[in-house]
C-alpha cells in the first residue's frame, strides 16, 4: 500500500479513503469536503473534525462547509494494516 495514503473522510455516514494529503486538499477545492467534515489518519483515537488539520487549507482554499455535522454512527476506524 502506498505509505503517503493515510486519510480517510467520512461521506454520506461511510468511510471513504485512504487518500494522500494531495488528494485531501482537491477534495476541499472541489467542494467536496469542509471543515466540518470527519476524517481520520493511523495514529488518531477517533474521527476529528478536518478543521483541526490546517494542512487541508493552508493554500488558501475558501472550504464549502458540508452537510455532515456529526461522526458517522456506522462508520467504523480503518484497520491498519
């Protein structure tokens, strides 16, 4: 597995990932993904909101807050593998 694909986002209540951090930022370009948005990395307890990690936005980028406005309730943590 590519070892710079740790991201994941939560869409509709469903893990989606993992994605580089590249990717991140061109999700948060494209409006589909906000601060408000859960994401997760190896190395976290739990889904944090993607405003606690600046590098997402730190190009400036205006993020298009999403719909999305709790953790997932069936979206489980990735397993490492």
């Amino acid at each position: 597995m590519d070892q710079s694909r740790i991201w994941y986002v939560v869409v509709q209540s469903k893990a989606e990932g993992p994605f580089t951090l590249e990717e991140m930022k061109l999700r948060v370009k494209k409006g589909e993904m906000g601060p408000i948005d859960y994401v997760f990395k190896p190395g976290l307890k739990n889904w944090m909101k993607a405003e606690e990690f600046p590098e997402f936005f730190d190009d400036g980028t205006t993020a298009i807050l999403s719909k999305v406005t709790e953790p997932p309730k069936m979206a489980a943590l990735p397993q490492e593998v």
